[in-house]
C-alpha cells in the first residue's frame, strides 16, 4: 500500500482542520496516511516522510508571505528541500493580500512542488503572477468538500439560526478596519442576523487557536433562545445534522461556512479573514456537486502530474 504524508494543522482541537484530515483521508482512501507531527517544526521527521510515497501540504492558510506552513518566519529556512519525496500542495489559501507580499524564498520553495493546488480563485491568481509558479497552479477547493457528511440523516426545518463564532484581536479586516476583541465588535450584527429564530444554536469549533466554547457563551445573549454546544460535542455527524436543520448558518469560522454551503443551507458571514471572503467569492459560482466532482478530477491530474 501506498504512503502519503500529509503536513497541516491538526491535532490541536480546531474542527475545521479535522474535517480537512476526514477530507485527505476520503481523496487517499486507498493509502496509508501518515499524519506529519509538527510539535516540532520545522524540525520534521524527514525520515519518516521520506520513508512515504507522496508528500502533502494542506489544506488551510499554509502559504504566507514569508514562510511555509508557519506564520512564523524568523528561524525560517527551505526546509521543504528536505523533503525529497515527490510533493504537491492540495487545498491550502495565499495568507497574503496581494502577490507583492510574497517573498521570494517563498516563490522559490514552491517550485518545489509538482502540483500547487489552491482553495479560492484570489490565491490562484496570486500565485500565477509568478511566471515559474503558473503552469502548476490549479483551483483545488478546500479538502473539507471530501468529508463524509452524506452520513447525516436528514432532518425536518426547525425556525433555528447555526452560529458559529470565534473570537480575535488586532486583526485587519478586507475593509482595511483593525479590531481588537471582534466578538464584542460585532454583537450588534449578530443579534441583527438572529432575530425572528426561536432558537440560535452556537458551536464552538476551534479550542488552541481561539476558546470557541467561551466566545459562544459571551456571544449567547444576542440570541433571544441560545443553547452553547461543548466542544467533545462537536462532530461532524451531529453538526451536519443540526445545520441541515437550521434555516440559516451565521459562521465566524470558514469551515462553518464550508458545511452550510455543502449542505445546501443559506449562511451568512462576518468576514475577520479574507479567507471567508475570498472563499465565498469563489464558490458562488459553483454547485456542490460541482465542487466535489472538480476536486476529485483536480485530484487525479495532481497525482499524475506529481508520481
């Protein structure tokens, strides 16, 4: 059997990167995968990733203007040189504004890869500004479309709102605002898109990065009948359940968009990272079906042009 691993953020409690995982594993279902530990990186066991027949970056906000995988950029070297397996890039956003903010080293560790397969159309065309870089550059939308929600039994409508916030500081918005505490900035928006529900679930997807569970119990009171899920209740067969349920998602978070949008219920999204941004810009244009039959195509040809 096949080995491929894979280097994204998980293991640290954040649900949108598990379903990210649940999505690598649905596209290599025929592999082995071997999740890369990153405790250490960017001190990698490059033994055991070589040891692999493929290696994966993705998906998420992985490439930023300085560096690879880590926002931080002070220690950083080229240390995908150090990987010698055949590698591609599948699902991962341009944490950038613009193509100008994307350093050279950057540009020069990429073409590294075979295949650069990218989440939303403002990436792709950052990335093929860069003449070495544009005939490996695809659209590859997010790799949480594999996840298996189909086994959500369907459910009747309830008059229920999904919420599901996170909380940040000091971040510069897509209008060019800069925030610090965005839930407390934006309680008057959220109770403006909750009214006329009878009941407002909020769920808390992220536990490292942000304490989800704390900011829906902050944000709770704009809803007129709140209930606050745990975070060991979060699953993805008991969340795409309830969201198919709901009349409206209202997501904080870019993979509470993501399932809304997958599972055909309307959602609407404040927009602290241009991910969200970017992200629905790009699958306006799309059907689900037609994401999901992309993504297994864009699949394919990635592994053919990289193996």
């Amino acid at each position: 059997m096949k080995r491929v691993a894979v280097l994204g953020w998980f293991n640290h409690g954040n649900f949108g990167d598990e379903l990210i995982l649940a999505g690598v594993k649905q596209l290599f279902r025929d592999w082995q995968v071997y999740v890369v530990p990153d405790y250490a990186f960017p001190k990698l066991d490059y033994k055991a990733i070589n040891n692999c027949d493929l290696f994966v970056l993705g998906g998420g906000e992985l490439i930023h203007p300085h560096s690879l995988y880590s926002k931080t950029s002070m220690w950083y070297k080229h240390w995908i040189r150090n990987v010698t397996v055949p590698k591609m890039v599948l699902g991962c956003g341009v944490n950038a504004d613009d193509a100008t903010q994307v350093n050279r080293k950057v540009a020069e560790d990429l073409k590294e890869f075979s295949y650069i397969g990218l989440r939303d159309s403002a990436s792709v065309k950052m990335l093929k500004t860069f003449p070495r870089l544009k005939s490996k550059v695809h659209l590859t939308h997010d790799l949480a479309f594999s996840a298996p929600v189909e086994d959500a039994e369907p459910e009747a409508k309830g008059n229920i709102a999904v919420v599901v916030p996170t909380d940040r500081a000091t971040r510069r918005f897509d209008n060019g605002i800069t925030e610090t505490n965005l839930a407390d900035h934006t309680r008057k928006w959220l109770t403006q898109q909750l009214s006329g529900y009878s009941a407002s679930m909020f769920l808390p997807f992220g536990v490292e990065d942000n304490n989800d569970e704390a900011t829906c119990k902050a944000l709770a009171g704009c809803a007129v009948n709140s209930f606050v899920w745990r975070r060991y209740q979060v699953n993805l067969r008991d969340v795409a359940k309830l969201i198919r349920q709901a009349q409206v998602t209202v997501a904080y978070r870019l993979h509470g968009l993501i399932l809304s949008f997958m599972l055909g219920v309307p959602y609407a999204f404040y927009p602290y990272h241009h991910k969200l941004t970017r992200t629905h810009e790009t699958l306006k244009d799309y059907t689900v079906d037609e994401v999901r039959v992309q993504q297994r195509v864009r699949s394919k040809e990635a592994l053919k042009l990289t193996l």
